[in-house]
C-alpha cells in the first residue's frame, strides 16, 4: 500500500461529455480555471487537454495550450502541469465495408514532432505519451501509436527535459514501455499511468489491475484509475495495489447518483478517500521531488 500519494486531476478530455455535464470547462479560461479549482482542493497534478471554444470538440491547438498554460502559471498556483501528447493518433476508417478512404471530417493523423509543438513551446513538467494503439471505445475509431512515432517522441520528449507519463490502456502497453525503458529513451524513474475500464483496453477488474501491477518495471512510480462509476472507488483501489490517484471530468462527470461534479468536487472526494485511509496526501513540491521533476516553466 502507498502512504503517501499524489492526485492528478484530468480537468476536461475532448469526449462528448459536455453535453452531459455544463461543468466540464470548455475554453481555455474555463480549463485553467479548472486547474486552479482542483489544486487548490487538493490535486498536486493538473492533466491538460485543450477544446475548440466554440464547439467543445478536440483541438490539439499550440495557442489554446498556451493560454490554458498562461494563466495557470500566471495565477501563481502551485501545480505540476502535465499537457496531453496524445492528440493527433486519431484513425477514423470509413466504414465496414469500405474502410478505405478514412474519414476526413474526424481522422487526424500527425507525425511526433508535430504532436509535440505545444509541449516544445511551454516546457510543462510532465506530457503524456499513449503507448499502443487500440480500439478506443465504438465505432470505427482506432487510437493509433505506431512504435516507430512513439520512439521518436519519447526521443524527443527527453531532449526537452520534460518527464513523459506514459499511458498504459493494456499489457501490451506496458510490454511496450518496458522497451522503451531498455532503450534509454525514458528516464527512471518511470511514470506510468494505468488506464482501466476503457473500452476495449484493460477492464477495471481487480485481477487484472494486480497483474499490471505486479508487471510494472523495477522502481517507477504508477497510477490506476478507471472511469465513469468506478472513478472513486479506484482512488482506493490505486493505493492499495501501491500507486497514486486520478480523477476529473475527463473521465467521470458524477460525484454520486444524480449529483453532476466539478474538478474540485471530485478532488476533494478523493482527499477525504485518502485520509480517511490514513493516505497522506502530497502537495506539488513533495510530487516534483518525488518524480525527480526539473520544475522548469513553473
């Protein structure tokens, strides 16, 4: 069991769940806000994606990030800003029986260094790299990350010093970042992120938790999360298996039966998991140093 743990809060995603929530923040001031909110309930961790202002759908927008980030830096919340990597391996084929040509209204496909522009403009401390490609949920949409584009950003991401959290939606994944591990091309200690209950990836199942778990390479420093209904009970689940806390609005819009969240709700639901657990829990400097964070752009 983990005593002493970090909560990241994942404030928006780029899911169809604004039309769910009107909490899930949409433009970049909204986001930022979000940030703000869920740091100061308690996350020493703020995971970034940025919308189109207008629609609420994905953008992987440079000038988006960089308000999000501004205001968040300029606030002087402290904070580790970790920005998503993983938009641009977006594969929508055309259909079943004519997968070819894709779908050009909702495929974005984009090379490393591409996906990487706003990470090498802010300098965050952390950015995410989703290791492995999967069936992401329904349809004919395929989350794509080949082994070739993901080397050359883990290359890439280390040159920048910042720390890469590599995502794990299932074993193969973690087979994957253990490679990357052995080639050099991620620093120890390795940061991985255990995404459970993620259509059709790892289910959320306990088992299956231990058996990534009891996978995980040698030293690094994990945490499990699930979505949507499980969200909470896995800050409990994280910690017992020896890793750290996720929450937000990216991955769960409910506080209970019927009552819509916030980042803070839900941030301040897992300190009070935690503490009731005997969990203490860290603030951003303890989570720098436990992460070996640099802290540059802060």
């Amino acid at each position: 069991m983990n005593t002493e743990a970090f909560i990241t809060c994942a404030v928006t995603g780029v899911g169809a769940t604004t039309s769910r929530s009107e909490l899930v923040p949409v433009t970049p001031e909204q986001i930022a806000a979000a940030a703000i909110e869920a740091a100061q309930a308690g996350a020493a961790v703020a995971h970034i994606h940025v919308r189109d202002p207008v629609t609420g759908g994905p953008s992987r927008d440079p000038v988006l990030y960089s308000e999000v980030v501004e205001r968040v830096r300029a606030s002087d919340t402290d904070v580790v800003l970790n920005l998503t990597a993983g938009m641009g391996g977006d594969l929508v084929l055309g259909g079943v029986e004519t997968p070819l040509p894709v779908n050009p209204d909702q495929t974005d496909l984009a090379g490393a260094t591409e996906r990487l522009e706003h990470v090498r403009a802010l300098r965050p401390e952390i950015c995410t790299i989703d290791c492995g490609t999967m069936n992401f949920a329904e349809g004919d949409y395929v989350m794509t990350n080949t082994p070739s584009i993901l080397r050359e950003m883990a290359r890439q991401v280390r040159e920048l010093g910042v720390r890469p959290e590599i995502e794990v939606f299932d074993t193969g994944h973690l087979v994957f970042a253990k490679q990357l591990l052995a080639e050099g091309l991620i620093d120890e200690p390795a940061l991985i992120q255990l995404c459970l209950g993620i259509p059709y990836g790892a289910p959320d199942d306990p088992a299956t938790l231990l058996a990534l778990v009891q996978n995980l390479p040698p030293g690094c420093i994990f945490t499990a999360f699930s979505i949507g209904r499980m969200q909470l009970p896995y800050v409990a689940m994280s910690v017992l298996a020896g890793g750290n806390v996720r929450v937000g609005l990216e991955d769960n819009i409910w506080l209970e039966r019927g009552v819509k969240a916030t980042n803070g709700d839900l941030v301040a639901r897992a300190v009070t998991i935690l503490e009731a657990m005997n969990v203490r829990v860290l603030g951003a400097a303890e989570t720098r140093e436990k992460l070996a964070l640099n802290g540059h752009g802060g």
